[in-house]
C-alpha cells in the first residue's frame, strides 16, 4: 500500500477547488438548480432587481448573478 503525502490527498484540502469560476465548470451550461432558482428570486426581490430573476439562467450565469446580487444586498458576504 502506498503512503500519501498531504498534498496529494485531495480531502487534506477539501476546499481548494471550492471557487472554481463558474464558466469553468463542466455543468454549467446546465438549467439551474431549484435552490439557485429561489435563492436567485429572493435577492433579486430583496435588491428590487426583479429582472436580475430569469427562470431560463444556466447554473453558471445563476451563479454569477447571485454573487452579484448579494454583492448589493450585502446578504452571504463573509
């Protein structure tokens, strides 16, 4: 049996490839997700943005939007 070291075993850094860019991922040409999809509409409501809401966004473009919005709304920045 072969010893890893740290750096090779992936779950030593579980988050490392966490903030991968969303047009990088390989299913981001997808429909989002029913979570995207409402947490998408509650920001957009919260930032009086209705249109930033669009139930035909891929994963990758729900992603990018969320971010943004809570960007404006202050909501899920650390």
């Amino acid at each position: 049996m072969q010893v890893q070291h740290p750096d090779e075993d992936p779950k030593s850094h579980p988050t490392s490839n966490a903030e991968k860019d969303p047009d990088q991922w390989t299913t981001g040409d997808q429909p989002m997700t029913g979570a995207q999809a409402s947490y998408l509409k509650t920001l957009s409501e919260e930032a009086h943005q209705d249109e930033a809401y669009d139930t035909d966004l891929t994963k990758a473009e729900a992603s990018k939007r969320i971010d943004a919005l809570q960007e404006a709304t202050g909501r899920g920045v650390d």
